[in-house]
C-alpha cells in the first residue's frame, strides 16, 4: 500500500494556477520515470514524469517522503528537464 499524499497549501495554489491536473501529480509521485535528490538536500527529493496528456512535457514534483506520508511542496512542468539516458 503506498503512502498517503499530503498537499501543503503551496503545493495546492500551484497546481491550480498552473492548471495541472492532481491526477498527473499523484502518479509522478508515485510512479516517476526517475527521481533525483534535490539540491536542496536530502530529504527532499523531485520526481519526474513524462504526461502524455500535456503533450509529452515533463512534470516536475518536488516532496519529501516520510514514514508515514508524502509531502507534496511544488509542482511544475520542467521545460528544462531531459530523460536521463
């Protein structure tokens, strides 16, 4: 059974001024193409996903992972990001 999501009040104005739909950010955080610690430092942590729904664009979470749930902080389409070969 996976964790459950915590949205933090950023987390939600975002996504809604960004128009991202909630679905896509649950199965980035879930199940991401691939992940890499945040240069912020450990805990937090981005994960990555490729959105068919958006034209292929990449979202970018970024969520700190606890014992007992998942930290959602930001979301964005990363029009830097670049599948990791």
């Amino acid at each position: 059974m996976s964790k459950p999501l915590h949205f933090t009040a950023h987390s939600q104005t975002v996504i809604v001024e960004r128009q991202i739909d909630r679905t896509w950010v649950e199965r980035t955080v879930h199940e991401p193409d691939w992940r890499e610690l945040d240069p912020s430092g450990p805990p937090t942590e981005r994960r990555y996903r490729r959105i068919p729904e958006c034209g292929g664009r990449i979202l970018r979470v970024i969520c700190l992972e606890t014992d007992t749930e998942i930290r959602i902080i930001t979301a964005f389409l990363d029009r830097k990001a670049r599948i990791p070969q």
